[in-house]
C-alpha cells in the first residue's frame, strides 16, 4: 500500500481478526465517517478470508457505490494475482455468464456487486466473509440472505459497514450478537466531514 493504516484502522483489524479465528461467525459492524477508511479494513479482511482458501463478498446499495468498490478491490487484487468480479444488474449477457461461472467454480477470489449478489442464480464455491457496505440501506432480510449463499452448512463470518448505523442496527449491539468496532480517526490530509441542515424552504436551491 502507498500508505501506513491509522492507529484506529489497525484497531479494527485486529478486532475482526480475532473474530475470525473464533469457531462461530463472526457479526460485527464497522463504523466510521466517510473517508475514516473502512474500505482498506474490508480489503484487508477480505484478504486473510481468501488466504484460507474462501470467498470474500462485498455487496453496496447502488451500482455507482458498488462500481467504487469494485475499481479499489480490482486494482489491490489485480497486484496480489487474485481475480475480483463485478457483478450488478447491468451486466451484459455473456459478461454475466462468466462472472457467474467464476463465483461458482472458485475461480473468483472477491466479488463485489449489488443486490445481484443474493439473486437465485448466484451460487458462491466457498463464502467465507460477506461483507455488506451502508448496511442501513438494506433490508434485514437482503443482509441475511448474503450470508446464506454459503453452499455449505457453515455460515460466512459477516461485517457491516456505515457511517450512519440505523437505531436497530444500535439496539442489536446492546440487545442481541452485533460487536462494534469504530474507526475514531481520520487518514493524515484528508478534508473534515461537515454536515448541514438546511431547511424545506431552500429546497429548490439545494436542488
């Protein structure tokens, strides 16, 4: 990497890789603000999946967000001679097909996409982590059913990721099996997040 991960960064790291190594799947959420780097975490933890011989997949609300991913994971992936494959709503036909065979033979190590990922027709060889970006635009049953295209009895390790948890995904921490780990730090350089709350009156003007 052309970069050094932050304290936080490597927190969480080494928070989901204890989940990891333990007998049971791991559910863990991972949040941040935009740009703490939540991606390279998931990359990192999509790597020690494949390293032990199973699929990582990374599964985000829209095809432009999904399609950011994809780039990221492609070119990291491309280095290490792994193959990654996009798969979305969109694909061409033949292009379809063969990032379908891909997922079912093995051949694909990553695969990023959209809800495409939990469609009948995708059948995953071995998935060993499933990884689902801005978890609050999912349903909880689209994010369960990413988990259950494993074709054997174990279940995938799971980590959400967002900037913006919704009020269940924050009752689940305290009331059932969701671990939190947080990035509290941004990267050196990068620009602060402001948010801003603009009134109805000034609709057409933000528009």
């Amino acid at each position: 990497l052309p970069f050094e991960l932050t304290g936080s960064q490597t927190r969480c790291l080494q928070e989901i890789y204890a989940d990891l190594l333990k007998p049971h799947p791991m559910h863990r959420l991972l949040q941040g603000d935009v740009g703490s780097g939540k991606t390279i975490v998931a990359m990192l933890a999509a790597l020690r999946a494949v390293e032990n011989g199973q699929q990582a997949a990374v599964m985000a609300p829209t095809e432009i967000l999904a399609g950011q991913h994809y780039l990221k994971f492609d070119a990291w992936s491309k280095a290490l001679g792994l193959r990654c494959v996009w798969l979305c709503a969109g694909l061409g036909a033949k292009v379809k097909r063969q990032a379908l065979a891909d997922i079912e033979s093995g051949q694909a190590h990553l695969i990023v996409g959209t809800q495409a990922l939990i469609q009948d027709g995708v059948v995953f060889h071995n998935l060993g982590l499933a990884i689902v970006d801005e978890q609050h635009r999912f349903g909880v049953s689209q994010r369960l059913a990413l988990s259950r295209k494993s074709d054997h009895d174990l279940l995938p390790h799971q980590l959400t990721m967002s900037a913006t948890p919704i009020p269940r995904t924050l009752a689940m921490t305290f009331f059932a099996d969701l671990d939190v780990s947080v990035i509290d730090e941004r990267p050196p350089g990068r620009k602060p997040v402001k948010t801003k709350l603009v009134s109805a009156g000034r609709r057409d003007e933000v528009i």
